[in-house]
C-alpha cells in the first residue's frame, strides 16, 4: 500500500482540511503549512530546480513567492514573514531594546526567550544553575518583565536545561 503512493519530498505534513497545525495545544495562532506548500509550488514553478532544507524554508516564509526569480544569493534584500521567533538570553536583551524602541505594544508573531546560554558549567548543574541565576539576576528580571509586558513566552533559568536533560534520557530509554 506505501509503495504505491508517490516518493515526494515536501516541507511537512500538511495536517487536517485547512492544512493549519499548533505547536502546542496552548498555541493560538497556528502554523499554515499549506501556505507554505503553496509558496513552494510558486517559487518551483520560477526556479525549476530541486530545493535545499534551507532554501525550502527561507522560501516558504517569502512575503511574495513570485520575488523568488530575482533572488540573487548574498546580494538580495528578503521580505520575510516569520511564523514565529524564539531568543536566547544572550542575544535576546539586545533584540527586546531594539523591539522597545519600535514603540509597538506586542510582537506580531509569537515570541519566546530562553534561558539557557548564560549558565556556565563549572561545578555541577544545580551549583552552576544558582550561580547563573545570581549572576545574571538583572537580565532575567528585565527578560522576564519585558516578555510579560510585550506578549512574549518567557522560560526561565534551568527550565530549557531539564527539558533537554529529560528528552536525553527518554531517548536514551527508547535507543
């Protein structure tokens, strides 16, 4: 029954009759993998040649598909639309001032910041965590403040380790 389905390489699966899927059931603005499909369609159509990951989903995020023909790598300007933007903490300070700056009262797209590249690993995980955290104290309390009042996902100190730490063992458990 498999074999006789036809061997295409897409971007994903698209999901249910809209062709939408949530990254989590929290989400309220789901991913349009259809509309991705369709823009692929378009900039295939225009290009008429196989598509690295990369160009697929640089592509698929085009404002206008059809632009795709007068892209010249290293030289062309790109009007994307994100489907969403997660930060780190290191770089995200700089990001979140500039996003102040604009004077726009909430992110367009939903925006998370992660804390887990100021924790350095010296002594063991729960020593480094609490020395991150008392280090960095001033900028996970201007993340978090900042990612509360712009509508941003804030996940604190410790919390993206442990889930990687989790997901480590639970692969590891599977293999």
């Amino acid at each position: 029954m498999l074999s006789s389905l036809p061997k295409v390489r897409s971007l994903g699966r698209v999901s249910g009759a809209r062709g939408y899927a949530a990254m989590s059931k929290f989400d309220p603005n789901p991913v349009n993998y259809k509309g991705m499909v369709e823009k692929l369609q378009v900039v295939r159509k225009h290009l008429n040649k196989p598509l690295t990951l990369g160009e697929k989903i640089v592509y698929a995020h085009l404002d206008d598909p059809e632009v795709a023909k007068t892209i010249v790598r290293g030289k062309s300007y790109l009007k994307l639309r994100p489907d969403r933007v997660a930060m780190q903490d290191a770089t995200a300070q700089m990001a979140v001032l500039q996003f102040m700056s604009s004077g726009l009262p909430k992110t367009a797209v939903p925006t998370t910041i992660h804390c887990d590249h100021l924790i350095e690993a010296h002594v063991g995980s729960k020593k480094d965590l609490d020395t991150a955290v008392k280090t960095n104290k001033e900028v996970y309390d201007f993340l978090a403040t900042s990612s509360a009042k712009f509508g941003m996902g804030f996940w604190k100190p410790g919390v993206v380790s442990f889930t990687k730490s989790c997901w480590r063992t639970t692969l590891s458990q599977v293999v």
